[in-house]
C-alpha cells in the first residue's frame, strides 16, 4: 500500500502542474520517495507490524520524506520549500492515514 501511495503522491504532483504523466515522468519524481520509503521499511523491520503507526509508520514517513528530498537534491533535482511541506503534509496523510484506518478496520472486526 505505501508503494502505491508514493507513486500515486508523484501522479498528483506531477498532475497538478502539468507535467508528463508518462511511466517515465512518474518514476523520475517518484524514486527518490520509493527509495527513501524501502530504507524506511527496513530500518524499521515494518514487515513484522506493517500497520504499527508508532513509532513505525511515524519513522517510514519521515524516513520518505526527508531521504525523498536528499535524494532529490544529490540527483540534481530541486527541493523548493512549498514542495517540501506539501510532500511531508500530503505523505504524512497518506502513510500515517492508511495505518489509522488499518487499525481502526482491525479493532472493529475484534470487536465484532
């Protein structure tokens, strides 16, 4: 699911100032996030406990986020401050938001 929603992050970024949409342009804005989000997996051995949101999902975001943007810059790319608040804001709704929802769906069918 984070997988996803990176590349979905870069569609709608790369959508909403018109940029190419190609399979190509897509991956060129979003590898650096997918990279950055792998090294957040397996810093965080995120297979053991995929929807833990704490301290997990915390550390993947900001792992995406703040190695997406290094990654960025190092491959000549640019990190403009709107950009870099948008991407943690946007990722954070995305990679915290899918482990809130996933825990809330667990607790309802124990419950039940």
């Amino acid at each position: 699911m984070d997988v996803l929603l990176v590349v979905i992050f870069a569609l709608s970024g790369r959508s909403s100032h018109e940029e190419s949409l190609t399979v190509g342009g897509v991956f060129t804005t979003a590898w650096p996030f997918l990279v950055a989000l792998a090294a957040g997996w397996l810093l965080t051995r995120n297979w053991l406990r995929p929807v833990r949101l704490w301290p997990n999902g915390v550390c993947i975001w900001l792992i995406t986020v703040a190695g997406g943007m290094a990654l960025r810059i190092l491959s000549g790319e640019t990190a403009a401050v709107p950009f870099v608040i948008v991407a943690t804001v946007v990722l954070g709704v995305f990679l915290l938001g899918q482990r809130g929802i996933a825990v809330l769906v667990a607790r309802r069918t124990v419950k039940h």
